[in-house]
C-alpha cells in the first residue's frame, strides 16, 4: 500500500519537477511555473498536494508594497526525496543518453564528487538490480 500511496502523490512529472526544484532553492509559485513549464491550474494542485503530504512547507514572503505571498520549501520529508530524484537522473544517463548534458548533476558539497543512488543491504554490501535483488509484496487480501 505504501507504494501505491506514493505514486498516487509522486505520479505525474510535474509533482517531481516541483520537488526537483524547491530543492535547488526555488520557492515562489511564478518562478516554479516559469522552471517546470506546468500550467498554473496544474501547479497551484500539485503544490496544495505536496503540503498536504508534509514534502513542502507554504511560508508568506512579502516584497515592498505588494501584498505577502506563499512560498515553498522542502521539508524533511521533501529533503528525504533526493535519492529518489538522484536515482532518476541516473537512470536518464543510462538508458535516455544522448549529446545532452543532464539538466541536473548531483554532487557531494564537500568533495564535489558525482552522488548517486545505490541499494545497500544492512549487510552492507552494495547491490545491482540484476545481483540477487528480491522483492517481497504483502498483498491486500493477504493482511
């Protein structure tokens, strides 16, 4: 159920080109509409769905002389979704490459080095989709 609940909240583009950038420090609903391309309809739900699952938090912001309006930041919950995002762009350098550089490169702070997603048994050994991955379902009747 869990993963059927989050593709419900993360299944369209827009939901994570939303997240994708709040993390990268945008957080006003013109300038994510302006960098996701979303229309505004489809912008003004995805940003009321991402606060209500708790990935953005709305804050009030006001400029001189203008009236105070919302903006978004990633919450805990929002930061916890960059492997996921780091876990896509992979995947598009993989199996999407062509002569573009990727719009987004993820890089370790302290080193500058190319962060990526990688699956780690509690074991500690790093696992390959192909290397004894297993997957168990608990199915819906079976509870």
């Amino acid at each position: 159920m869990a993963v059927t609940e989050a593709l419900s909240l993360f299944g369209d583009r827009w939901v994570l080109l939303v997240v994708r950038e709040a993390a990268l420090g945008v957080r006003r609903f013109t300038d994510l509409q302006q960098t996701t391309g979303a229309p505004r309809t489809v912008l003004a739900d995805r940003l009321r769905r991402l606060v209500a699952a708790g990935v953005l938090e709305q804050r009030e912001y006001v400029l001189p002389g203008a009236r105070p309006r919302p903006e978004y930041v990633l919450t805990p919950a929002g930061r916890d979704l960059l492997p996921v995002l780091a876990a896509f762009s992979d995947w598009a350098a993989r199996h999407l490459a062509d002569d573009r550089p990727p719009d987004v490169t993820y890089r370790h702070a302290g080193c500058g080095g190319h962060v990526g997603a990688h699956l780690v048994c509690d074991c500690g050994a790093e696992i390959t989709p192909g290397d004894q991955l297993v997957a168990s379902v608990l199915r819906e009747g079976a509870r």
